[in-house]
C-alpha cells in the first residue's frame, strides 16, 4: 500500500536525521514538529493548566510548554529524567519549570513530581516520553493513570516506533505501541482515544498515543 503524503514526510524527517537537530530556543526537543504543533493547540483546545513530561533529555520542550503555559496563564511542567548533564540551563531557570532527576518510575520520585500539583488544579497534560521498551512505559501508564484527574490528557510518545506498517528507525523489541495497547486490554474504560487530534496533521510519531481520562 502506497503511503500518504504525510507518512512519506514523517519517515523522510526521521531517515534524514533532522530529528536530532529540531530546536526550540535553541534547545533541542527531539520531537515532530508536526506534533509540537499539534500539543499547543490541544493545550488551548482542552484548557491544559498543567504538563507532567518523562524524559526531559535536553529541556526544549520542557521549555516550549512552560511558555505555553505561560501565554494562558497556567500553572508549571514537571519534567523528569535520570540524566542531569544534557539538560540546558534554561530548564532549569524558567519560572514554570520544575526538573526531577531521577527514574520516572520510582515511587519517591512519582511522588515527588505530583507534590508539585496543587489539590485544587486545572488540566493536565501527562506525556511520556522516556525510555521506550515496553515493559518500562507499561509501568509508567500502572503508575501515572491513577493519579491522574477525569478529563485529563494523555500522550504515549513514538507508538510508532514498533508499528506495524509505520515502523521507521531501528528500534528493536516491543515498545510504547505494545505497552499502551495492554493497558487498554487490562484497563477497559479509563482511557478514551482522541483520534480526531491525532489524525488531524496526518502524521504523528505517537499513532494510538492520544487519549483523554474518562
């Protein structure tokens, strides 16, 4: 089957490694463009008032979503990895950032990140986007959806990854696509997927990956 135009576009950005050089103020985010593009609009869109990212890497979108929140006058991110040396300064200085060092997965550190989040708050948006094998972000979404509030958002970043018919790169093993699709099969009910929103740019890195909290 022949792919889409946007597919074509999507594999030809990843293939030409454009990926490793995309910059947000200077700062590399590592992230689609298309799909940058796409998170600020779901942020006005469903009135997101908090972000909490796994896997900060180098701060770019860290800090591409702390001005966003900035502009409606929204609360902070909460980002958290568990290096410290490829992170920029500028994450670390920004008044709506809050950096943890540590494994998104451990319960001090889970903790930790959510003290950060008033009792009273607004949406947030949680995205994962840290270590990619399955059995890590399956334990992120156990650990991560529970806390999280009725009719806040969700995204499972690079589902493609390990995708059947949209694989690019050379990841190897089971990652986000599998993790996400057993946690539907176990969880029936919790997550509904936005598919308007993910199919709205005609190309995502995180096909299945966006899904709001019923």
């Amino acid at each position: 089957m022949k792919k889409q135009a946007g597919e074509e576009y999507l594999t030809w950005w990843y293939n030409s490694k454009i990926w490793k050089n995309t910059q947000y103020r200077g700062i590399r985010t590592l992230k689609f463009p298309v799909d940058m593009w796409n998170y600020q609009e779901l942020i006005f869109a469903n009135d997101i008032e908090w972000v909490i990212e796994t896997g900060t890497r180098h701060g770019g979108s860290a800090v591409y979503f702390a001005d966003l929140l900035a502009m409606k006058n929204g609360g902070k991110v909460v980002t958290v990895d568990v290096d410290k040396t490829a992170i920029h300064p500028l994450t670390f200085k920004h008044s709506r950032i809050e950096v943890v060092i540590g494994s998104s997965t451990h319960p001090i550190i889970l903790k930790k990140m959510f003290s950060f989040l008033p009792e009273e708050r607004g949406r947030t948006l949680l995205i994962l986007d840290s270590n990619h094998r399955r059995d890590y972000v399956r334990k992120e979404l156990d650990l991560y959806i529970p806390l999280l509030r009725s009719n806040d958002y969700i995204i499972v970043e690079d589902t493609l990854l390990h995708h059947e018919g949209s694989r690019i790169g050379g990841f190897e093993g089971e990652g986000p696509m599998e993790a996400i699709q057993g946690f539907i099969e176990t969880n029936p009910g919790i997550l509904l997927r936005d598919l308007p929103r993910e199919k709205k740019y005609g190309a995502t890195v995180a096909p299945y990956g966006y899904y709001t909290k019923r």
